[in-house]
C-alpha cells in the first residue's frame, strides 16, 4: 500500500475522504451515488452518519468509513460485498488505488 499512513492519520483526515467522495454533506436516508476510479458507480444510501464514521450501503454491499485520524490512526476504509460473484480483489484493489491518490 502506497498511502502516506502520516498524512491519513492527520485530524482532517476523514473530512478530507468524505469530500473526495462527494459525501462530506450527506444525511441518513440520503441516496448517493459516488465515483470511485476502477469501480462502476456505487449507488447507495447512507445508513450512518457519525462525527468520525460514514455508512453507505447498496443492493449487495456495506461501505464503511472510519475516521480514526480523530485518534492518530489513518482513516480506513470496510467493504462488505454479498453478492456470490462479487470480485473482492478488484474492490480491494480499486478502494487502495483510490486511497493512495487521495493520500499521496
């Protein structure tokens, strides 16, 4: 993993990864849709919203943001995928990408 672990860790960091996704404003209940480089768009409700934790959830799919940069740790990213052909490599792969970039 390339992310600076220094720079994810930062307070601001989670505030940083909300509004790289275009979520630094969403509510529960909202419908979003976010764009992540190498993932077909997510298409998803927020089901949580915390001072330091963001829930999205979709048809085969939980998403969870977790701003530990509110203790020292780097912000991180959860991707629970239910659908039977789902392709955790990819999701994984994307989500690492997309971190990095946003992190360098």
């Amino acid at each position: 993993m390339n992310v600076d672990v220094l720079v994810a860790s930062r307070v601001g960091g989670f505030a940083t990864l909300c509004r790289a996704a275009g979520l630094a404003d969403a509510r529960p209940g909202d419908r979003v849709t976010t764009v992540l480089p190498g993932l077909p768009p997510l298409d998803a409700e927020v089901d949580y919203v915390a001072a330091h934790f963001l829930g999205l959830r979709t048809d085969d799919a939980l998403y969870r943001v977790f701003g530990r940069d509110a203790f020292g740790a780097p912000v991180s990213v959860v991707a629970h995928l239910f659908a039977p052909d789902a392709d955790t490599a990819a999701v994984e792969a994307a989500l690492r990408a997309w971190l990095d970039d946003v992190f360098a």
